[in-house]
C-alpha cells in the first residue's frame, strides 16, 4: 500500500468514527460536564487539523474559548451547534465527493 492509500485510509476511518464523536460532544454538554467537553473539544480541534480539516478545528477552537469563560450560556450552546454542522458537512462532503471502492 502506498502512503497516500494508507492517508486516504486514515481520513475515512476518521470520518466514520465522527458520529460518535458528535455524539459524545452532544452528551457531555446536556449532562453539564464540562471537563470532558472541554477536552473532547480540544482533541477534535487538534485532530481536524491534522487530517486537514481546518474549519472544523477554527470551530471547535471558537468553542473552547467560550467554554473557558462562559460554560453553560446560549454562546456556548450555539458554538456547539455550529461544530457539530461543521462536523456533519465535512462526513457528507467525503461521502458524496468519494468513490465507494475508496472509502473502504
């Protein structure tokens, strides 16, 4: 296997295992545990980049700034909102713009 294969492999497993990430994101913030939130949103934010997702990381770096100062508020359920459709888009985008043999 060449090393692009091996990247393209890379992605699609990380975009498979994004459901569960939006779900863990969106579990965290109704049970209020912040912590978790806070470093699941910071992880996110450092993987995206690295699998070259950069609007999903500015989103999630967005978030983790307000989660530093505002916690539970309407800016952070927004914020949140907005990762997550990000996160969305980008699964879909691969899904559409990916021929099916590829996505292994």
């Amino acid at each position: 296997m060449n090393t692009f294969s091996e990247l393209e492999d890379l992605i699609n497993q990380y975009l498979s295992d994004m459901p569960a990430r939006i779900e863990r994101l969106s579990r965290t913030f109704v049970d209020g545990d912040w912590e978790l939130l806070n470093r699941s949103v910071h992880q996110l934010k450092g993987s995206a980049g690295s699998y070259g997702f950069p609007a999903i990381s500015v989103a999630a770096d967005r978030l983790e700034t307000l989660l530093a100062d505002r916690r539970n508020s309407p800016e952070v359920a927004a914020a949140l909102a907005d990762l997550i459709a990000i996160c969305k888009q980008a699964r879909s985008v691969r899904e559409a713009t990916v021929p099916e043999a590829d996505k292994r």
